[in-house]
C-alpha cells in the first residue's frame, strides 16, 4: 500500500489532481445520456411490406411466404417471426448476438432484392427495413385530436407538418405516427346496379384509371415549342368521382355514383386511435442512442405550442404519454440521498471527534469521489438510469463507510501523541487491503497489519 502514501507525502499534487477529476466528472456528467433502462443492443431487424386491400390470408401467401423463403437463407438469424394483417406484413429477424448488425443489415437488403420478382406486381412500396432495439421503447407520444376534424385529415396533417418539425428537435431519433390512415376516396359497387345496367368491374376500372391519370393527355409542338395537354387536375374527392362517366349505354351515360355510392374516407379503416374517449391519432417518439432523455422531453415541450399555431384552431395537441417523470423522481431521490450521506457523514464525525476540521474532511471526500465516477461512466459508454442511479446510491454507502473509518484511524493515532502527517500514513496502511507485514511504532513497539481489517482492530 505504499502507493496510498504517496498521495498523502505530495499534497499539492493530490490537490490539483482531486481537482482536475472533479472537473472532469462535473464535465462528463453534462453529457452522459439519462435513459429510464441500461442502452442494450440487440441484433434485429424488422421487415414490413404492404399491399392496400389485400386480406391477411392473401399477404401471408403472396407477400410473407417469399420474404421468409429469401430471408431464412441469411447466415445467423437464430429466430424469424411474421405478423399479417389486412394489408400489411411485418417480419422480425433475431440474430445471433455475435452477428453485426449492419452487415446483417446488407444481407436483408439483399435477401429483399432477391424476392421481388416473386411479390406481387400491385405493390405500390418495395418491402423496407430498420433496425429495432427492443430496449429503445418512446419516451414521449403526443395526441392530435379535434371536434371537427376526421381521422384522415388529422393523420395528414401529423404527417405532413408534425412529425417532420418532432423530427428535427435535438435528440428526437424516430417518429412514428399511428391511430389512422391517408384520405382516400372509398367506392362501393353495387353488384344488382351494375348487372342491370350492364356494366362490367374492368370498365369501372379502367374508367377510374382513365380519368385520373396523373400524367398529361398528350401534347403539341412546334419547331421551337411544345405544349402538354391536360383534361384537368387529379381527383382527390368524392364529389369529383361520383359523376364520372363509366360506360355509355342506349347513347345515355352511366355515372359512377348511379353503380354505387362514392364517399370521403381512409385508406385503413380499421386503423384508430383514442386518447381517453376521444378519437384522435398518435405520434411515438423515441431518442437517438446518445440523446438525453430529459433534454429531448423537454425541448418537444417547449415547441408544442408552435406546432399548435401551424395547425387549424380546432386541432389539439396534447401529451399522451411522458417517462421522464420517473427518471426524474429517480435522479431527485438520488441527489437527496447523497446530500444525506454527507449530512450523516458530518454529523457522525462531529458528534464522537468533536473537531469540525476532521468533520469537513469526508464532507469534501464523499462527493469527490462520486463525481469523478461520472468520467469512467462516460468513458465506458454507461447512462444514467435507474440502475445506474442505483449502483451510485449504494456506493455512496461504502465511500461513506470508508471516508469515517480512514479518519477515526487517523485520529485515532494522532491522539496517541502521532503527528498528523505520520498519522496519516499509518491509518491509510492499516485501513487497506494488503499482506500481513510488522513495522516497528514509535517507542519501540511492534503492529501488525492485517489484511482486510478495519481502523481500530490493528494490533498495537
């Protein structure tokens, strides 16, 4: 433990270097990430394609079935599990802990590439892929709900205003955006009228296409100019579909809505979300791995009234769902039990050494100690969380401990006539953890230490 005296025979050295450690944990302490769990990577990915309107059994066989043919070839995957739903699919790839997750990542791509030739032709959207973190689950959903509003028109505006402007707060990573679909314009054909009107579904079909074609008509040139041709703007409502001409029979025209009835809807009717007993549409927040989970919380807070001005006077935006308070009760009770430790820790000293400079010693110890624990926590890529927070409020205990039993051995010796510098060095050496060894004491006498004993049982 000779060691140990060397902080004892170098004072000032000991000074600056408690202080520069201090600082550094201070430092570290700004930037280490607060999360509610431990940040732990797992080695998924999840896989999602969609086909609107087709049922769960057609994209179970059509879509699932080749996904899961070219994705089981992928070297590692240890589980693969598929979900599908009326119109979508998504598949969860669980892969061997020693497996990189974005060279797995490349495999998956490729695994994709290599089935599309056999999915379905009517997919608007190749198959995609993101990573998942289990552990990452949001840390904030906020609720858009309105009196007049439909779902569709409030999903679009999250969408097309809200998510975007949550997307680019600091430490915001992903949002997701739930409880409803795009507008979409809903068309119900009624078999009987069709039959007697004698109109088939593929002459509907080709009506819609038709007349909603997105690219121009035609176009005309000359040498030096060329005009496009359009018979008009895309529609995007019932009241625009409901007197399309679908067929011409007797030379009388054969409207849309004389066939079937044409309505403002979704595109997923079965897609809603509540907030309490109101419907209304959510939006999931989760942070970036590195991000501070209070910080992040709190700057969404701070812009919510601004994404509220962006929207119609109607529209509420409102939080539905908030973890910080427990990480913040967390790092409270935290901060008060390390102020108490110190309290106790003062008034233990003070009360059986009655000598407040011995009592301002582990006054200074104790929170030295614990804050340059901050730099290696930051170093080895930890977070404060609530295991974290939990180790710190049990060491607290020991560097409490130790900080009374290194000075009562101290004082100790110094009452038995010891200056305070000899002092120093002998109770460090008895306190610590080493080999037994006999020095000769003052007047003589010889003491034993043994290793792993405490201040006061050091024989004399």
């Amino acid at each position: 433990m000779r060691w140990l005296t060397a902080f004892i025979v170098r004072p000032v050295a000991t000074t600056l270097i408690c202080i520069a450690m201090v600082g550094a944990g201070v430092l570290a302490m700004f930037f280490l990430p607060v999360a509610p769990l431990p940040q732990m990577d797992f080695p998924m990915i999840s896989v999602s394609a969609s086909l609107p309107g087709a049922s769960p059994e057609t994209m179970a066989s059509s879509v699932a079935t080749p996904l899961e043919q070219a994705l089981g070839a992928i070297s590692g995957v240890t589980e693969m599990t598929s979900r599908s739903s009326e119109g979508s699919t998504r598949i969860s790839l669980m892969f061997d802990f020693s497996r990189d997750v974005n060279s797995a990542a490349r495999d998956v791509q490729a695994a994709i590439n290599q089935a599309r030739p056999m999915l379905p032709s009517g997919m608007r959207n190749v198959p995609s892929y993101h990573k998942v973190n289990p552990s990452s689950s949001p840390v904030m959903v906020l609720a858009m709900t309105s009196p007049t509003a439909t779902q569709a028109q409030l999903y679009d505006l999250a969408t097309t205003i809200v998510a975007q402007k949550l997307a680019q707060v600091k430490g915001v990573g992903e949002v997701t955006v739930g409880g409803g679909s795009l507008p979409a314009v809903r068309i119900n054909l009624n078999p009987q009228a069709l039959a007697n009107a004698g109109v088939s579904l593929d002459e509907v079909r080709n009506a819609l296409t038709r007349e909603n074609s997105i690219g121009p008509n035609g176009y005309i040139e000359n040498s030096q100019h060329q005009w496009y041709l359009s018979s008009g703007r895309q529609m995007n409502t019932a009241a625009q579909f409901r007197p399309l001409i679908v067929a011409w029979r007797n030379d009388s025209p054969i409207r849309l809505q004389d066939v079937g009835t044409v309505e403002d809807a979704s595109e997923d009717k079965f897609n809603v979300g509540y907030l309490n007993d109101q419907q209304g549409i959510l939006l999931l927040i989760r942070r970036q791995a590195d991000a501070n989970i209070i910080e992040t919380v709190d700057a969404i807070r701070d812009r919510m009234q601004a994404f509220e001005a962006m929207m119609p006077a109607d529209v509420r935006l409102s939080v539905a769902q908030d973890r910080t308070p427990s990480i913040r009760a967390s790092m409270h009770e935290a901060q008060n039990t390390l102020f108490i430790a110190v309290a106790l820790v003062v008034l233990v000293v003070l009360a059986f050494l009655r000598d407040w400079r011995a009592a301002l010693i582990p006054a200074v110890a104790v929170p030295a100690s614990l804050l340059s624990s901050f730099t290696l926590m930051y170093f080895f890529g930890f977070t404060l969380n609530t295991i974290s927070l939990m180790a710190l409020i049990v060491a607290t205990g020991f560097v409490v401990d130790d900080a009374i039993v290194v000075l009562e051995s101290v004082m100790r010796h110094i009452e038995k006539g010891l200056s305070p510098h000899r002092a120093a060095i002998r109770g460090v050496r008895e306190v610590g953890f080493h080999r037994d060894r006999h020095e000769p004491v003052a007047g003589g006498g010889v003491y034993t230490d043994v290793a792993g004993r405490r201040a006061g049982r050091a024989l004399v």
